[in-house]
C-alpha cells in the first residue's frame, strides 16, 4: 500500500472518523500483517466502498448468536481466498468459541499459531509485553513467543500513521 497516495490517506482518514480500530485493521489488512479482518458490526454501501477504495475485497456474513438473533460482520482481505474460506466456514451459521473455530480463526486472521494454543488453554495469561503494546495487537501474545517481536515492527508503524492521518 503506498501511505504516500492522498487517495489512501483520505480513506484511512475517512475510516478512522467510523471507527480507530477500523481504520487501523484496514490499514494492517492492505499491508499484509492480517490476512484477513472482521468489524463485528455491519457497514453501510459508503464504509464498504472505502474499504474497496484501499485495494480490499469486502464481504458481509450474517451469523447468529446463542440468542438466535442474527448479527452480521463485515470481513475484508486482499486476498479472495480468505473471504471465501470464513463464508464457506461462518456464513450463516452461530457464533461459537471452540477451540477448532479459535485456531481456523487465528490462521484467517494472521495470529501466530502459538498465542492461538496458549489462548484457548489460559486466556488472556500473563505475558512480557507493555500493556501499551499489548492494546495494539488483536491477539492476546503468548509468554515467550518468537513470532509477535517479529511483527511488532510494522504493527507499531502503521499504527502511528493511522493516528497521524
């Protein structure tokens, strides 16, 4: 993604007015660093065509909740495959947090496997980052894992340009 077109910056800066996180998983979305995204609320035509306007697919699944009443996510992703993969899997079907739907989620969604399997056995476990950095991820790090320091880097940089836009 060039952050330097005035086109991206007017998009991100457009989401960021919806929603911060929005702006910044769209952001992370069109770099790479997350496969695949979800807004767990629904977007109208205008937030989804500037979602299509960074160079992503958009989609919007309906599921439903222990409640039977039906929600619907917004999911996004360069990638056609990764929208095809959460449809196929979620798509009109209830929400459920199991350990299998927990994995198939962490790999859509570009989480390093092993914060996955810490997570589903001891959410939320104490861990050695700063809380500051903790807040920027959306997953919850494992103890001593090799994976997030990697990613931290670009996760740390484009969160600054969508609080500088």
């Amino acid at each position: 993604m060039d952050f330097d077109s005035q086109e991206i910056k007017q998009c991100i800066k457009a989401l960021k007015t919806i929603d911060f996180e929005l702006a910044y998983l769209a952001a992370l979305t069109c770099e790479g660093l997350k496969p695949l995204s979800r807004w767990e609320k629904p977007l109208d035509h205008n937030e989804l065509k500037l979602l299509q306007q960074l160079g992503l697919l958009t989609e919007q699944i309906t599921r439903t909740v222990k409640t039977g009443k039906q929600v619907t996510e917004a999911i996004f992703s360069v990638s056609a495959g990764y929208i095809q993969l959460y449809e196929k899997r979620f798509g009109d079907k209830p929400i459920d947090k199991s350990a299998a739907t927990v994995r198939f989620e962490g790999f859509l969604f570009g989480f390093p496997p092993c914060c996955v399997d810490e997570y589903i056995q001891h959410p939320y476990a104490k861990n050695n980052l700063e809380p500051e950095v903790q807040k920027i991820l959306f997953h919850w790090a494992c103890k001593d894992c090799k994976i997030t320091p990697i990613l931290l880097p670009g996760y740390l940089r484009i969160h600054e340009y969508v609080e500088e836009c």
